[in-house]
C-alpha cells in the first residue's frame, strides 16, 4: 500500500516587548513636623548569604568576600588566613567561586583593604600591593586558578571604590581621589588630598558627581574632577544622591536632589538652588542618627542607628530601617529593626534594587521588600515528577531501567498568572530519606530559569523544569531490598518571587529500578565496488553514520542500561562488536542480476539482498560459534551507473537481520540516516517481536497489510493506528548530539507517534514493546548461553542448504549450499517441504524434511535453512513438498571438491600494514568456475571473521586497516565450486596493531550549558585488536586536569568558559584521542520573551487518494517574562492554519487536504 507524507516547516517571528512604568513628577512639599515613632515592622528579612565581610550589587548578581580563618593561635607563628569571592544570583542560584586564596599573615586579617565593586566583566578591590582586577568568569576551582592582574601599584592603603561609566573611581585616605580608567588601566589623581580633605569617607556617584564626606561636610566633584564644592551644611551622618537633569534651574525635581541625614533628621537638597527642600523626617529619638539613604520611586529608604540601652561602657546601638515618601507625605513605616546591638549600628552596606532592600548584618546578607502589601503574592505548586528513559506516563506505570539514561520532568503549575524567573532544585534522596550531595539546577536549554505557565503543556519540553540525571543517580540507591530511584524537587527554592504560601512547593518521588539486562549483538559493515562514470568505486557501511548511529537509538530507546561496551567488556546493557567485510556479489543481489533472484523483485518483496546476507550471518555465526549473540548485516544503497537507485530492503530471519546504510532518512526522520530506527526494527523481530496489529481492527488475525503497510502480525497491540500509547503515555527522546545536531531531547506525543514495530511515520516506542522487549532480553542471554553450550557439543559434516520458496508461483531456489563441520538440523516428519540428496544415477541417499519459515515481512515467500549429515556421493539436492508432488529447484553437486595452496602476501612489509596483495595456487578436478573466500585470524587461527567473499581470481588486494593487529596472525582463503570447499591459510605473520577507535557520544562539541547544569559524557570506544578497552585506557581532561574515566560519566562543576574536552583511548603503546569543546556560561540574566513551540514535528499518513483531511494543534509558550507576539505561515497549499498570528500562549489548528 502506497502513501504519502506530509510535512510541516512552521517558521515563528518572536516579537517581545517590555511594559514600562510612566514617569511622574511631584510639587515640592512644604516642610514637615516631627515624625511619630514607627509602627511595629511590616515584613521578615530573608537571609540569603552568610560569612559576608562585603558584597557588590551588580545585577543580576551578587558578588562578596569572605575572609576565613584557618589558624590564628596566639601561641603560633604560623598564621593562616583564607580570602574568597563568591557570586549568586540575586533571584538566587548556585553559588559559585571565582577567587580563592589561602595566605600566611600576621597579624591574622584579610589581604584585601578596600570594598569591592564590579561590572559585567570585571570585579576590583585593593591590597596592600596596588588595585586589582578580576574577570567575573574566573575559575577558583582549577589548575591553576585565574589569577587577577594588577591594575596599577599606585592605589594602595585602604580605600574606597566606586565605579561610574566606564572607570573605576579611588578615594584615598591622604592621596586624593584617582580616576582608572577601565578600558586603559590608565590611574589619574583628579581631586588632589587638599580638595578632598581629612579622613575622607562614604564615597557615591550618582553618575554626574562623586561625593564624599569629610569633617561631617559632604563634598562633591566632577566626574572629571578638578574643585570640590560643599553640598548643604556640617553634622552630615549619611547621604544619598540622585542625579537629576534640570536645564533652567531652580527645578522642582520629583524626587531627584541629594538624601541627607543630619543627626537624627533626613533632609533633601536642592542641588540646583543650592539650599535644602525640605525636612522630610525627624525622629523622636534623641539618639537617632541617619545614617544610610536609598531612594527608589518617589521613597526614600533609610537606616536610623538609636542608642537601645546604657551605656556599658559603650553604648549599644540599633538599626531600624524605615520608609518615607520624597514629597514628605504620608507616615513612616518601619519595616525592620535590628535585633543585635554593637557601637556601630549592624546595618550596613545599605542598598535596594528592584523591589527590595538588602544589607549587611553581622556577616549575614539580608532581604525584605520594600512595600510588602504592594508585592504580587503567587500560588505555584508541583503537580507531578515525571522519571523517563523512552516513554512513560504520569503514573510512572512503565519501568525504569537501572543505569539507563534518565530525565526527570518535574511538572509546575501557578494558580494565577504565569509566573517567570522561577527555578527549581532536584535532590538525590537515600533509602531513608536524607540528601545525597548537592541539588541539580534544571537542563532546561532556556536555562535555569523558566515561566510556570497557569496551563502547562506536556507536549513542550520547556513548559516543565527537567533534568537529566548524572550517571550515578540513575544507579538509584538501596531500597526494598533492590534499587531505587529517589528525588525531591523544591520549586522556588530561594521564594523569588515571593508566594501567598510555600506548601505545594515541595514533592517527593521514589520508583524501584529494574536490573538491566544484557544484549549481545555483532554487527557487519558491508562493502562492495560499483562502476562508476570515471572509474570504480567502494560503496560500504559507514562506522559513524550506520553503525553508531544505530547502537545510539537503541540504546535510547530499548530498556538497557546506557553505558557504552564491546562484548568483549561485559556487564549489562547493550553490548556489540562489529567488522567491515567486502563481497561484490551483494551488489548483484541488490540490482537482482544475481542467478539467485527471482526475475520479478515483487515474487520476494525485494529481499533478495537480504535473504542472501541471512545465509552468510547465519553461516558465520556457526562457523565462528557466535551463537550467543543475534548479527545484523548493513547493507549499502546502490545506486548504478545509469543512476538507478536499488534499496536494500531489510529482514529478519532466526538470530539474524539486516537492513540498509549509507540511504538517507526518511521524510520524517531528521538525523540524517534511515538504518538507525531501521536497525531497531529488525532487531525487535529477532527479539520477538511483531508488526502491530490495530487495535480495534476488524480483521484482526489475518495478515492483510493495513494502514501503513505492515503485516497484522501481534493481535495483542494495545493502541489504534500502531501509536505508542493513548491518555498521559508520551514517548521521549533523551539525545545524542554528538552522534547528529538533530539529536537533543524531545517530546514525542503519543497522537503523532507510532510504534518502532510498525511501518509508519514517526517510529519511536510503546510501552508495549518495550515491556515485551525487556522480556525478551531478560531471557536471552541464559537461552544463549544454552544455545552455545549446546553449539559446542561434537559438530560433524553437514551440508547446509538455504534457499527461499514461491508459493504463488510454485517455484522456489536452492541459493546456498556449503559444506562444513556443524550441529545437524533434526528432520520432522511433520514438516511441510523436503530436501533429498541424490547420488549420480539419482538415487536416494537421503531425506531431509522441514517446515520453512514466514518471515515477518509481508511478502508470501518462504525460506528455510538446514543443516543435514553429509552424504558421500551426493551429487544432487531437490527441494520438493513434503509429498514429493511439487518439485520447486534442483542443485548439482560435483563429484570432488577443489584445491587450494601456497596462500602468501606479496611484498608486504614487516609489521603488515596498509594495503596487501595476497596470492595463492587453486584448481578444480571437475573443471568447475571457482570462487574465493578470504577470512582474517589475529590469533594464529583461533577465531576467524570475513574479509572478502566472493573474489573470482587467484589474488585480491586486503585493507588491513579494517583488521585488528597481531603477532602470528593468517590469512585463510576457501575456494568454493558451489557446494564443494577446500581451504589454506597463510603462514603465520605480524599485522600492526592499530589504535583504538574512539567516538564522542554526547555532548556535541560546541555544546553551551550554563555552570552547574548536568554535563553527561559518553564515548563508544572499539578496539580491533582486544575488542574492548578497561575503563581506566579511557580518560577525559579538560585545559585544567583529568576529569573523568570511562566510556561514560557526570559532570555538574565545570568551570565557566571555553572547556576543551579530550578523551584519550589507550590500548598498549598506541592511543586515539577526541576533542570536543563545551562551553560554559555563567549568564544569570531572567529569560525575556522566549519562544517554545511543539509538537515540534508533525506528520500526516493518508491512503493514496485519500479525500479525508487531517489535522494536529501546535501549542505555542512564552517561557520567558515580557510578551510575545508569533506569526506563523505555511509554505506549500495543502496546509493550511486556523491562525497565523497571535500571543503567546496559544494554539494553532494545523489541517492538510
């Protein structure tokens, strides 16, 4: 059955805008009595940071010193102290080291003498050796850490800094102030120590001006410097200056002016006349004084130090922080008031941004908001975690597979408005609940954080925090006498934004792990020359695309743990070893100019190709006694000199499957290549399991092709239209971009897609399959293990007969006959179809009855495979009905086998390597056309794998790269008659080993995450000679050091910037190394505008001629503040959208005609 896809390209233009509050300006207010006393606080400080000697508010982030003590012992000579600069967001986040430095110093104090300020990209202070600078993406925890660079010698003592434009401004205790220009590192003194005065203090910038106060008098000064002037008069205690532009004074400013705290009064002064405005507040208390002033917004916020006892012998003093309208109106709130007492008052470092205060208490940084009954109060609440490894719903029903590549989504919601700038912390809980180590921030791409939507959707990823589990995580903890799977999730960890109430905030998750199985599969690249219009050329399977590709999307995909091995390296999950093999009649099957192919590509369903290379898997597998792990052949397009392009369509049959490589993927499919989910399919049926039949499908039973072409081979399929599931299941895609860009993580909804079993668009997952393929895999690898235990039991000579069966045709073909020493197939007197051996005057030597199979494949030919006791004098096979009645092909057999000697390399070098000729002598007694194989042994004879099959002279040239190094390695070649065989091996010889192939998984090079999010790395790592390579041959450095071993492992502390990742594969004297970069950003800005939409794949299946329409919603989001305004359009005109413009959220009716 014919049809047609069809596809959706949606382009959405963001456009984002910022609401903006208008400006007001206010008459100058009369002057105002004596204030009352404040009322009692109206809010509870947040304490967000401790240990702080001083911080830097540089939105969005806080930047502070501690200074801690390692030894200070009076008795001791060796005093040690330890300086650090941290940063955090100021909505909070990790906190993360950018200076770190432990030092002797006598007397036990910290090295740094001035406070600290910073921009964007740079933090300064002073020490005792001049001004100092460092990059705000300094690294504290490598080798060597970043060292900060001097800006200038001259600037030392115990100043203070402030920083306006683009320079950083120094007020010396007796040197003046000096201007250092950032861009320059330029140092100018710009006010002379006259100019400023004695002991100089509390030095600001409204960005116009530098002030400062001297003697109780403040004091200003040009940027640019030059005179100081005096601002109001003496007995100055704090100020705060608001810069305001005024072109024809006197102005009446609207809250612009200079904030100043005389004693216990607040004052505001007109710059521009000159004199005082008004008194805006005077305590009540004789003790009082103003000392820090910030004003935001027509209020002025200020700290008044009072006397709170008698003196002993010094008098204790308090903070009290209160609020007052810049027109002088109102009353006076407090809204805190300091609970310790010291002679200075503990409130310090006064400053507010966005909607509150903060300061420095006692080493503690405070928070409360400026108004708290004016604060939006949200109602946000986790709803459900959600652990998935392929598909899962909200429920958790479907398993979770120890060591399995593991994301959880942890799914919010607000009960109001959607909320942005939220984030969300994931914890690692023990057995008895306590936490395990530090949380995991989100691996959300928008970044940590993210808008909880009132109504969030599933369907896009960035509506809901997720994370992907470090390694180690997915290896659960001890529980219940297994493993198991513990988290819990704390929204809004840091209560920015505030909420009504915290008690949703809060939710736990715990799943048992089950225990992975193991699934051993050997892989073969194949190769072929083809003519082309200038020559010849080599067609072959290719190890990243096909190969690796594949093992990515089952180990994505299949319920095995995720770390990458060889069969060679044990342990569970996928396990594979591969070899590239060269047979030039592949090719001719492919086109069906083959003797073997039936004349009509429709009589086999174009398996021509692929029933060939089931008889060599098969073949290979007995004579290597490889029994114990399924083989999958790749098979190359062909595309002919006349440009025709035959496809090798794929089966499966027994223990063996193939399929295509080197084609590209289909219309759905963006990752480049088909033969990844193509591997996956056939490989399902060798594990069991069968094409979906529709549930609910009135022909259930038969084996009538239906809906996307496939057989109705499984009546047991739970879902209509072969889909992964129905209600909460959801198919997701945990990725692989450093196997293809297009790999990242994915939603995969189960209205869109379809089972892997099937034959429809959009391939991934049920929890059907996976639960039956789970089974399967459970139970292999003991009947394996049987099965080769029974391999290995006496083998003697049979002939091995393959062939395939027309039914509808009444013919049939006899396409493999060998020769060879193996376990002989017991013949069933209930079979359907036999095999006779016949001597020369076609006499009965022996019967040989079967059943042949009905490959999954839904096409009417049947094939069989069987291994019967050789008779001498055979000289005939007839394949007839079980009756003898219907004779479907004849074989001759000759009478002797051929020979075959001095099997030798020509010229090669001493270790070989490269390309080789290899030559020998054969003949054939009977006259018969010979043909050769050659087969590779590093091991002197051991084991064998093919080269080449199929050579037609007495030499061939051998690649040795392909072929894994050894000291006595052979070379084998079996000249073949047809049925008849004789071998030869080279004498022994020495094949350079070659270094190990090494392949970077995940991340992809390029890779940007932000510090703190899960980095999960993973390698495939082949080694031709050892087949495998212990964890410790495998190391992973960055610029800084080693940072992990192993084909995979976690990483959550990379240190910010440009990480140049290298994976060194050792194998003896010989390695390979890989290089990828990540880089690291520390951007803690709040997401404006920020577009998610999804499905982010559509795709329709329609019966050729179809008159139906169908159609599918795409959901558009804003997981960032602001709004966002979408357009969208179609480009073909089938297409066709309900909307084609709007805000976010919303939908759009997507329908095709």
């Amino acid at each position: 059955m014919k049809s047609r896809l069809l596809f959706l390209l949606i382009i959405v233009t963001l456009l984002s805008s910022l609401l903006v509050s208008p400006s007001q300006t206010r008459a100058a207010p009369p002057a105002l009595p004596v204030a009352a006393a404040p009322t009692a606080p109206t809010d509870i400080p947040v304490s967000l940071l401790s240990n702080v000697a001083d911080y830097a508010l540089t939105p969005p982030k806080f930047f502070w010193r501690e200074t801690q003590t390692i030894n200070c012992d009076p008795d001791s000579q060796n005093h040690v102290m330890r300086d650090l600069i941290k940063r955090r967001a100021i909505q909070g986040s990790t906190i993360r080291t950018v200076y770190d430095r432990t030092f002797a110093s006598s007397p036990c104090s910290s090295r740094f003498t001035s406070n600290l300020v910073a921009d964007s990209s740079h933090i300064y202070w002073t020490t005792s050796g001049g001004l100092l600078r460092l990059s705000t993406l300094a690294n504290a925890d490598v080798n060597p850490p970043t060292a900060p660079t001097t800006v200038t010698t001259t600037l030392a003592g115990a100043p203070e800094l402030i920083m306006a434009s683009s320079s950083v401004y120094v007020l010396t205790t007796s040197n003046g102030i000096w201007k250092v220009t950032k861009a320059t590192n330029q140092a100018v003194r710009i006010v002379t120590a006259a100019n400023v005065g004695a002991n100089p203090r509390n030095f600001q910038t409204d960005g116009v001006y530098l002030y400062w106060v001297t003697g109780g008098v403040l004091k200003r000064s040009e940027l640019s410097g030059g005179a100081s002037q005096q601002i109001g008069g003496s007995g100055v205690t704090g100020y705060f200056p608001k810069f305001y532009l005024c072109i024809f004074p006197p102005c009446p400013p609207a809250d612009g002016g200079v904030y100043i705290g005389v004693g216990k009064t607040l004052k505001r002064y007109n710059v521009s006349t000159g004199a005082f405005i008004a008194d805006l507040y005077t305590s009540i208390e004789s003790t009082a004084r103003i000392r820090e002033i910030s004003v935001v917004a027509g209020t002025a916020f200020f700290v008044e130090d009072r006397q709170t006892g008698p003196a002993d012998p010094f008098p204790p003093v308090g903070s009290f922080i209160l609020r007052k309208k810049t027109d002088g109106s109102g009353t006076t709130p407090l809204l805190y008031s300091s609970s310790s007492t010291i002679v200075e008052g503990p409130v310090q470092e006064f400053a507010t941004y966005n909607g509150y205060i903060y300061w420095n208490e006692d080493g503690e940084l405070l928070r409360i908001s400026q108004n708290a009954s004016a604060l939006p109060l949200t109602n946000m609440s986790i709803t459900s975690i959600e652990a998935t490894q392929s598909i899962q719903d909200l429920a958790n029903s479907v398993r979770l597979i120890r060591g399995k590549r593991t994301v959880v989504r942890v799914h919010a919601k607000s009960a109001g408005p959607s909320v942005p700038g939220v984030t969300m912390l994931l914890y690692r809980l023990s057995g008895a609940g306590t936490v395990i180590g530090e949380p995991l921030q989100p691996s959300n791409v928008t970044g940590q954080y993210l808008t909880v939507q009132s109504a969030p959707n599933r369907t896009l990823l960035e509506d809901t925090f997720w994370y992907e589990l470090p390694i180690e995580w997915t290896q659960g903890v001890a529980f219940n006498s297994g493993f198991a799977l513990r988290l819990r999730a704390e929204l809004n960890p840091y209560h920015f934004p505030p909420q009504a109430s915290y008690a949703g905030n809060s939710a736990s998750f715990s799943k048992q792990l089950s225990p992975s199985p193991t699934l051993d599969l050997r892989f073969v690249l194949f190769r072929y020359d083809y003519a082309t219009a200038s020559g010849t050329a080599l067609a072959e399977a290719r190890y990243k695309e096909d190969y690796l590709q594949a093992l990515s999307w089952m180990r994505r995909v299949y319920p095995l743990s995720s770390k990458p091995g060889t069969i060679a390296s044990g342990g569970t999950g996928l396990h594979t070893h591969y070899f590239s093999y060269k047979d030039n009649d592949l090719r001719r099957h492919l086109n069906y100019s083959h003797d073997d192919c039936p004349d009509d590509p429709k009589d086999d369903g174009g398996l021509c190709a692929s029933d060939y290379v089931h008889d060599l898997l098969e073949e290979w597998d007995d004579e290597g006694n490889w029994t114990h792990a399924p083989m999958y052949g790749f098979m190359p397009e062909y595309t002919d000199i006349n440009g025709k392009t035959w496809f090798p369509r794929g089966s499966a049959d027994g223990d063996t499957a193939n399929g295509p490589a080197n084609y590209g993927a289909a219309g759905w499919d963006n990752d480049g290549a088909s033969s990844d989910y193509y591997a996956g399919h056939e490989i399902g049926h060798v594990l069991d399991r069968d094409h979906p039949t529709p549930a609910g499908d009135p022909d259930t039973g038969d084996d009538t092709s239906v809906g996307c072409g496939h057989s109705q081979s499984d009546d047991s399929y739970p879902y209509s239209g072969a889909r992964i599931g129905n209600g909460t299941l959801m198919g997701f895609d945990v990725g692989d971009p450093g196997v293809h860009p297009s790999l990242v993580p994915r939603v995969f909804p189960n209205s869109i897609w379809t089972d892997m079993m099937s034959y429809c668009a959009n391939e991934w997952i049920s929890d059907y399959t996976y639960e039956g393929i789970y089974d399967e895999v459970s139970l292999l690898k003991p009947a394996q293990d049987q099965q080769r235990d029974q391999a290995s039991a006496p083998r003697v000579a049979v002939v091995r007969i393959a062939g395939s069966i027309y039914p509808n045709k009444a013919s049939g073909a006899i396409t493999r006959v060998r020769r060879m020493d193996a376990v002989a197939s017991t013949s069933n007197p209930a079979g359907t179809h036999r095999l006779r051996l016949l001597d020369s005057n076609n006499a009965l030597l022996a019967t040989h009855i079967f059943t042949p199979t009905q490959n999954d494949d839904g096409v009417s030919r049947l094939r069989f495979s069987e291994y019967i006791p050789w008779s001498n004098g055979t000289r005939s096979i007839v394949l007839e009905n079980a009756a003898g009645t219907q004779t479907y092909a004849t074989y001759a057999v000759s009478a002797a086998p051929p020979t075959i000697s001095n099997v030798h390399l020509v010229g090669a070098t001493a270790p070989v390597t490269g390309n080789v000729t290899l030559a020998w002598d054969a003949s054939d007694p009977d006259g018969d056309t010979l043909t050769f194989d050659i087969a590779y042994s590093k091991d002197n004879g051991v084991t064998f794998e093919p080269v080449e099959l199929n050579v037609a002279a007495n030499s061939a040239v051998v690649d040795t790269l392909i072929l894994g190094g050894g000291a006595t390695a052979i070379l084998r070649v079996t000249a073949s008659d047809g049925a008849q065989t004789a071998s030869a091996a080279s004498p022994p010889f020495a094949l350079a080993s070659k270094a190990p192939q090494v392949t970077i998984l995940s991340p992809a090079s390029g890779a940007r995450v932000a510090y703190g999010q899960t980095v999960n790395f993973a390698a495939q790592v082949d080694d031709l000679q050892a087949g495998s390579l212990p964890d410790a041959s495998l190391t992973w450095r960055n610029q800084y050091g080693q940072i992990g071993t192993g084909p995979q492992f976690s990483a959550v502390d990379l240190p910010v910037g440009i990480n140049t990742i290298t994976l060194t594969a050792v194998n003896g004297a010989l390695q390979t190394t890989s290089v990828i970069t990540v880089e690291v950003h520390d951007d803690l800005d709040l997401p404006g505008a920020t577009l998610t939409a999804g499905p982010d794949q559509i795709g329709w299946q329609f019966d050729l001629g179809a008159a139906q329409s169908q159609s599918a919603t795409v959901y558009v989001s804003n997981v960032g503040s602001g709004t966002l305004s979408w357009s969208a359009s179609e480009s073909v005109p089938w297409l066709s959208l309900n909307v084609t413009a709007g805000s976010a959220p919303d939908q759009i009716t997507l329908t095709a005609n």
